[in-house]
C-alpha cells in the first residue's frame, strides 16, 4: 500500500503543479500567453491606405478580439522575437522587444507552397535567382501586382515553440530560413514575408504591416 501511495501522490501532486499551457505567460514588456486576447484599434483599420495589398487582403476584418493559440520564438540581431499566430481572423503578430519598447508588426497569410519537387525547391530558394534570393519580387492579388524590394534574405534561425493549444503537432524547435521584403507606401512600409521549413521542403508567405504600440492591447 505504502508504494501505491507514493506512486500515485507523485503522479496526483505532479499534475497539480504542472504549469499549463494557456496559463504560461511570456514577454518582459507586454505578457502574453496562448489564450490572450489581441485588440488593435479601429484606427488602425481606418489608417491604413486601400492601395496597399495587405488591404486588399484583411478587407472587412475585425482585429478587435483575435485570440493567440499559438507562441513562437527566435533570436535576431541581438533581440527576441516572438510570433503569436491569431484566429477570428487568422494573423500573426510579431513582437520585438527592443530597448526604447516593443514594436509590433501584423502579417496575413498569403500562401502556403509545398515544394513538391527539386525544381521547385530550386525556384524558391537554391537558385541565385530563386524567389528568396532575388532582388525584387512581384506580389499579385486582386488582379493587382506589387513590387517589393529586398530587405534582408535568405537568413537562417531557430524558430522554438513556446507554447501551443491549436492541436497542431509542432516540433519543439525548427531550423528555418525567412527573407524580408518591404515598399514603401504612401504612408509608411508594407512587407512581404517569406518563411521556409526547407527540411519540410514548405514556404508560407504574408504580407505584413508595422502597427504603432498605441493601437495595440493584448489582454
């Protein structure tokens, strides 16, 4: 009786003390944790230009109450970055807690691409020419085309899961290699943002938005 007791206090008072995952909270400067609530302002909405592409995609979308299902994290240039993927709609918000505060960019999904094959693989990225290397890239949507410009690329990091309640199973880190491109607006920069798993031979692609502090509320 005495060992049953041991082995299920044990088992009993480790599950009591377990952390879970949605109570977790990360970031120094703003908390966040799966689960949270991500309002950016309806000024927002109405500050953003209709010439842009990333218009043309969120469209009608309220950011009013997105909820964060999923935490990611690296490392660049000295600081750390953190992605909270979204539902209600589907976005990722990143995060870069830096000196003078965090900045916030918003990233919509614009494909996801398996490589199916090496030429594809090569179109996209071991070709001097291939999409993530290249100079310059043409977006379309909507009948529209964009042109981008380079602004760092391809760069390698290690992507590590924080935290997860979207029942997707993720590897607990990632080698993964991602290229930046912006062009300026009328009234600031939009980005384009290509993110591989080059193991996994999958490319996602956004188009994203600097968005300012004061327009963000993560509860």
């Amino acid at each position: 009786m005495g060992l049953l007791q041991r082995i299920f206090g044990k088992w009993l008072s480790s599950d009591k003390d377990e952390e879970h995952v949605t109570d977790k909270t990360f970031g120094n400067m703003v908390k966040f944790r799966v689960g949270s609530t991500v309002s950016i302002s309806d000024v927002f909405s109405i500050m953003v230009d209709d010439s842009l592409q990333f218009k043309q995609m969120f469209k009608d979308h309220d950011f009013g109450s997105m909820i964060v299902t999923t935490i990611l994290s690296f490392k660049f240039d000295g600081s750390t970055v953190y992605r909270l993927y979204c539902e209600n709609p589907e976005t990722m918000l990143q995060i870069v807690e830096g000196k003078g505060g965090p900045s916030y960019m918003l990233f919509i999904m614009t494909q996801e691409t398996a490589l199916q094959d090496e030429a594809m693989y090569n179109e996209w990225y071991k070709n001097d020419d291939s999409v993530m290397k290249s100079a310059t890239i043409d977006n379309g949507f909507g009948g529209k085309t964009y042109e981008f410009n380079k602004t760092f690329g391809p760069v390698s990091y290690i992507e590590v899961l924080e935290a997860d309640d979207s029942g997707v199973e993720r590897a607990a880190s990632l080698n993964k290699t991602m290229t930046l491109f912006d062009r300026e607006t009328p009234d600031g920069v939009e980005y384009a943002l290509f993110d591989a798993e080059l193991d996994d031979w999958i490319v996602e692609g956004f188009v994203g938005l600097d968005v300012p502090a004061e327009e963000v509320t993560i509860l």
